[in-house]
C-alpha cells in the first residue's frame, strides 16, 4: 500500500502523460514550440530544464519516454529522441517501478501502454502540427479561499483544501490555484472558526511541510464547478504562503480529493509506526 501511495502522488495512471514529470515534459515541449523554436532548440530547452532530474534514473527514462512522446504528438519526433526512447523500452522500461507493490496486473498495463507507444515511434510520422496557445480555462480562486472538493464518479473521497497562491497557467493572463489540503475526514462541514484550526495534512514525500498542490485545468470539462466543488469559506488566513516553485505535486481537481486521502492515510501510517 504504501509504494501505491508514493506512486500515485507523482502519476494517476500507467498512460505515457498520466504523471506529474511526463506531464511537465510535454506541457514545457509545446511552450517551446510556441515560442517558435527549432525542434533542436526545443530539445537542448528540455534538456537544461530538467537537467536536475535526469540524474536519477527512472526519472530520466520517463522524461525520454515523455518528451518521445510529445514530440510525435506535434510532428517533430527527432531521431536522436525516438531512438533513445527506443533503447529504454526494448530494456524493459519502467514497468518494474510499477511492479514494486506487487500488483502484477499494473506492471502489465504499462507493459502494454509501452509497447504501443514503441510502436507508433517506429510507424509513419505525422506532419508538423500547428499548435495556438490555450484560452484561459481556470477559474481565479483567491488565496484564501478554502474549497470542498466533491467525491468523483465512481469515488468515495473528498477533501477540503484552502487555496494559498499561485502558478502560472498555459494561457496568457492565466492562472492555477496552488492549494494545501486540510486533515478532515469528510460528512458534515465544519464552521469557521472550526476550519481555520484544521492542521494541513504533510506531504508523504516531505512530512515535514504541508502538501502543496497545483491545480491545472487543460479542458473544458475539467473547469471547476459545481461538479468538481464548491467555496465554503473566504479569506482565511492560514499563515502559509506558497510560490510555484514550492510544488511538487500537479493534477487537476479530480484527483486532488483522492490525493488528499492518501497523504492523510500516509500521516496515519506514521503516525501508528512512531507510537
């Protein structure tokens, strides 16, 4: 259990772009193509961006996989990258990261997610896609603003999180809610005051800050409402403060709810093991 919790704070699926670094990769991929460079300007960009990462390992099989990935999506897949990408594959991937909590079944469906994906790199390339820049989708919460974040389809969860800066978003102007869960169980909800004496839950990666969540929206559908949650309270004053650059974890707001249970189960676990 506790490898799946670890796992799904950095990816919420076994699909190439289903984690928070793939999903960097081909966001800063298309940001540079915008800005009108190269394919090879683009690349070394990637390069200096996520140098850092790239030494460690299973990292930087996942930023090659990814950047592969995101470059014949826009019909710019360079050899140099497919090949490289190919190499990682054809040794077996990343599929043992996903075989460390035992679940077999997993392991297979990034198995398979690989294999097609090498496919594609080998088959017929598009052309060069035009790419324009995205229309601002998110919906300005200010900070301090404390949200409920409603259970999704098919789940169980839901968390309540109060908004304590900013990132910047894909569109010109726009902007992403940088949010910290609260330790709440859920039901009914809490006043005020009752509110602003809820601890934030510590991030399973750091336990000694808060978890710290950027919260895009790449579509429509993924625009907060009443479907994804509500405000419950403004301007509360927590104390914290955060920049993009003190965040580790991005998702949409359909899986923060879910985030948010596991790193309250992760400060269980600990908790019980420390006593």
């Amino acid at each position: 259990m506790i490898a799946d919790i670890f796992r799904s704070l950095g990816a919420w699926g076994t699909a190439i772009f289903s984690d928070d670094t793939a999903s960097d990769v081909r966001d800063e991929w298309r940001e540079a193509i915008l800005d009108d460079l190269s394919a090879e300007d683009a690349t070394r960009r990637l390069l200096e961006s996520f140098e850092e990462h790239l030494e460690e390992a299973g990292t930087e099989k996942l930023f090659w996989l990814a950047l592969a990935a995101a470059q014949m999506e826009t019909g710019r897949l360079l050899p140099e990258v497919r090949d490289r990408a190919l190499r990682i594959i054809d040794a077996g991937g990343d599929v043992e990261r996903w075989r460390e909590d035992g679940d077999e079944s997993v392991a297979r469906q990034r198995a398979r997610v690989l294999e097609r994906l090498a496919a594609k790199l080998r088959g017929p390339q598009p052309k060069p896609k035009r790419l324009r820049r995205p229309v601002a989708l998110s919906v300005p919460l200010e900070v301090g603003d404390v949200v409920r974040v409603r259970p999704q389809p098919e789940g169980k969860d839901e968390a309540l999180v109060v908004v304590v800066g900013h990132g910047e978003g894909l569109a010109p102007g726009e902007l992403y809610p940088i949010v910290a869960p609260l330790a709440w169980e859920g039901g009914r909800m809490p006043k005020r005051d009752r509110i602003a004496r809820l601890p934030f839950l510590p991030d399973p990666l750091a336990p000694d800050r808060p978890l710290l969540i950027l919260v895009s929206t790449f579509s429509k559908k993924d625009v907060f409402g009443p479907d994804l949650g509500e405000v419950v309270a403004h301007g509360l004053d927590t104390g914290l403060t955060a920049e993009a650059d003190d965040v580790t974890h991005h998702m949409d707001w359909r899986v923060v709810a879910a985030s948010a249970q596991e790193a309250s189960l992760m400060a269980r676990y600990r908790a019980e093991k420390d006593n």
